[in-house]
C-alpha cells in the first residue's frame, strides 16, 4: 500500500497496510519504530501534520483519526458516514482538514469541535484525491465521474470559503486520475491518469492544462499509482504498474531514470525532503526499499 508523506523533521515514513499504520525510521535504521491500530478496516489515506507529531488517516472503516505518534493514543476519531478514500489539511489552517470517498460529497471537519464545517456537493460516486491549492483558497478534487460522452467533473475546483464550484470543465480526456500533486514552487499541479501520463496544469484560474507537456513510460492500469515533486521542484516521480519507478525532468517531460523495483505494481515513490538523491518506493503487497 502506498506511504504517506514524509515527516521533515523525524524523518520518518509512515505506510498503510490493511487496517494498520506503521511508522519507519527512514534516514538511519530502516527499524519499523511504531505500528497503530487506529481502524478496524482498510487504511486508505494518511498525511502528517505539519508538526510531526500527528497523523491523520481515512479509513474504509467510515471514520477519520488523528493519532498522536509519539503516545499511540487517538486525539481525534470522526464517523464520516462513508468510506474515506482520501484526506488533505488545510495548508494554512491545520485544524481543519478534508474527507472525500464513496460518497457524493466532500466534508471539511474542525478537529477541535470534531464537527463537519462545511460541505462540498459534488454529485459524484467516488472521490478518488483532494488537493489543496497555495494558500488553501482553491481545492482541487479528482472524481472516477468519467463517460463515454462526457470528461466533466473528473477534475473538479472548488472554492474553500464559499463551497461553490469555481470549474468543473478542467480535463476533458476520458481517463481517471487517481493522484494529484502540487508543485512546490511554480504555480502548477499534475494529475495521475489513467490513459498512462502524468498530466501537467495550472494551479491559477482557468486551471487549464499544458497539451505540450506529459509525462509518459509508466503503467497505470487502474491502480491508485501516486506521482510526487522533489523538493525543489526539478524532479517527478511516478510509480508504474510493471513495478518500476520512474524519474522525469519536470521541464522538458523527459524520463531521467528508471528502477525496477519491484515485481509488485510499484504504488508509490517518495524523494526524501533532506537527503539528495535517496528514494523510497512501495508496491501492491506492503514491501518498501530505500534507494540510494
């Protein structure tokens, strides 16, 4: 199953396997450090908190938890009401964050009064990722909305503030994406998709999506394959469904390196925010290297 984000300042992995969340120690040891039982069903999505301390995960268990890592002890557990597929923080405003999932809305929760704030309509079945957008005034969130006649909605904005669609006419080829990244300089996020390319867009109303670039040699296939940005922004990673992991200069699209990983679909790579050119990877059966 796919990691979560890395914590800068532990310099920890977390990965979600089954109804479990474990915490690694990915600089030194390797040494798995701590396993949580915060669900009793599928872990589906976890992010840190921007101190460190805390994770947040969803669960097909219909719930969401904030756990704090260090005590084991759950600081916050809400009913969604629906299996939770993806989480995102609010970048400016870490006690609020974002559930979406097998239901046709998007919810934002106050973790101090453990109550939904506001909701997001989106008429849909299944939200697959949430994205904020810099400063958490726009979201982004991709939907499996996805028929022969028509791509709308498969990639939704949305205003934090008011919960208004702000577009939904955002990518118009007939493919799911089922991971969203932002880029950590320019005004940009891209798209997993389904037709096999990370797709490229703007991060700024209309969102419009660059045609000249997209990132291609990896599998998708219908597995939850995350693409990610190294830190400075000059580097995209993407799992592939052959197991490999694959390495592209954001500029100009072209493929920098490629590692045969695993023999399991490769869900995830992860670049590590402090330690230049290390990586970690995990696939389809839970196993997780460290390359250097």
């Amino acid at each position: 199953m796919p990691l979560c984000r890395t914590c800068h300042e532990e310099l920890c992995l977390a990965e979600y396997i089954g109804a479990f969340v474990t915490v690694w120690d990915g600089a030194e040891s390797g040494q798995c450090l701590r396993v949580y039982t915060c669900h009793s069903g599928a872990v589906r999505d976890a992010c840190w908190t921007p101190c460190g301390r805390c994770l947040l995960t969803g669960s097909f268990d219909n719930t969401a938890v904030i756990t704090d890592v260090e005590t084991g002890q759950q600081v916050v557990k809400l009913d969604n009401q629906f299996k939770v597929m993806c989480v995102a923080l609010h970048p400016s405003n870490p006690e609020i964050f974002l559930t979406g999932g097998y239901g046709s809305v998007v919810k934002a929760w106050d973790s101090r009064t453990c109550k939904v704030v506001k909701v997001y309509k989106a008429g849909i079945q299944q939200t697959l990722d949430i994205l904020f957008l810099r400063g958490g005034v726009d979201f982004i969130t991709s939907s499996d909305c996805v028929s022969r006649d028509s791509a709308d909605r498969t990639l939704i904005a949305w205003d934090y503030q008011t919960t208004a669609k702000v577009s939904n006419q955002i990518y118009h080829e007939r493919y799911t994406c089922p991971s969203l990244a932002l880029h950590p300089l320019e005004e940009s996020f891209i798209a997993q998709t389904n037709g096999n390319y990370v797709a490229v867009f703007s991060s700024q109303q209309p969102y419009r999506m660059n045609k000249r670039r997209r990132y291609e040699g990896h599998k998708v296939e219908g597995y939850a394959v995350q693409c990610e940005f190294s830190q400075d922004g000059t580097i995209l990673a993407s799992g592939s469904s052959t197991g490999s992991a694959h390495f592209y200069d954001y500029q100009n699209a072209r493929m920098l390196h490629t590692l045969r990983a695993h023999s399991q679909p490769c869900l995830c790579v992860s670049q590590h925010p402090v330690l230049p050119a290390t990586a970690a990877t995990c696939d389809w059966a839970g196993e997780i290297k460290v390359w250097h």
